[in-house]
C-alpha cells in the first residue's frame, strides 16, 4: 500500500510539473499577433488638405464695476522728471540709488509708457508708469503691469 501511495504522488508531482511548463509555441503565436497588428497600424496615414476657415470673435462688453476695496498708498512726493502726477498712479519700482530708477524708467518709455520719477520724503525714488484721474483705470493699469513687474502697486496722491 505504501508504495502504491509513493507511486501515486510521484505521477501527481509529474502531472503538474508537466501542465506548469511554459509553451514557446504559444509565446511565438501571441508575437506573431502582436508584429502583425502593429505593422498594421504603421501603414502610411494620408493627410487631408482643409480649407482654411475664419472665425469671427463674439463680440464682448466690458463693463466697469466701482472699485472700492483697492488698497493704495498714500505718500507726498516730489515730481523728480515727468509730465505730472494724477490722482491714483502705478509705481512698478522704488529705489535708493537714482540711476537705478532712471534705467527702469528708461525701459518702460522705450515700452511706450509715459514713465515718471518722484521722490517721496524718505528719499526713495519711486518709478511711476502710468498715472490716472480714476481709481477704476489705476487698477485695470496695475493689472496689466504685474504681467512684467509682479511688485506693481496703487499710489494715491
């Protein structure tokens, strides 16, 4: 009985070691499958021409709301070079050392800003580059600044 249930496990351990066994057969047909598809699907792929079209924006409105919880700084300040100072300006820059502020406002002239010089009491000069009568146009100003000068602010005179 013994060696029947020896035999037994023998043939048990066979089998499965028989059915585990990797198919290469099947391994080369899944590849075959695989290159084939692939080389189906790298065929030339033909372009079609389209017309060019136009599209035409909608039209937008712009409408302006009060601004009323704008923060802006107050200071007096003496005009260093420029045209005059309005009520609500844009400073993109304030400096110690005059040159500094005359290259910057150099820039923003050969930017098409009519850029100005003040000096408040401190003797910080301050880079103004766009002055305004309203609150509404400073901020829409200062908006567009912080595209280039991250550090624009609101001064009101």
């Amino acid at each position: 009985m013994k060696n029947y249930f020896v035999l037994g496990a023998a043939v048990c351990v066979a089998m499965s070691m028989v059915s585990c066994k990797s198919s290469e057969s099947a391994y080369k047909k899944a590849y075959e499958k695989a290159k084939q598809q692939q080389t189906t699907t790298e065929a030339p792929v033909q372009t079609a021409v389209v017309a060019p079209t136009t599209t035409v924006a909608p039209v937008q409105t712009v409408t302006t709301t009060p601004v009323t919880n704008e923060s802006t700084r107050t200071e007096n300040l003496t005009l260093v070079s420029g045209a005059g100072l309005k009520a609500f300006s844009v400073v993109v820059g304030s400096f110690s050392i005059k040159a500094n502020a005359e290259a910057l406002q150099k820039k923003l002239n050969g930017e098409g800003y009519a850029a100005q010089l003040a000096m408040n009491p401190q003797g910080m000069y301050r880079v103004i580059a766009s002055t305004f009568d309203d609150l509404n146009s400073a901020v829409q100003s200062r908006n567009t600044l912080r595209a280039q000068y991250t550090d624009a602010w609101l001064l009101r005179k």
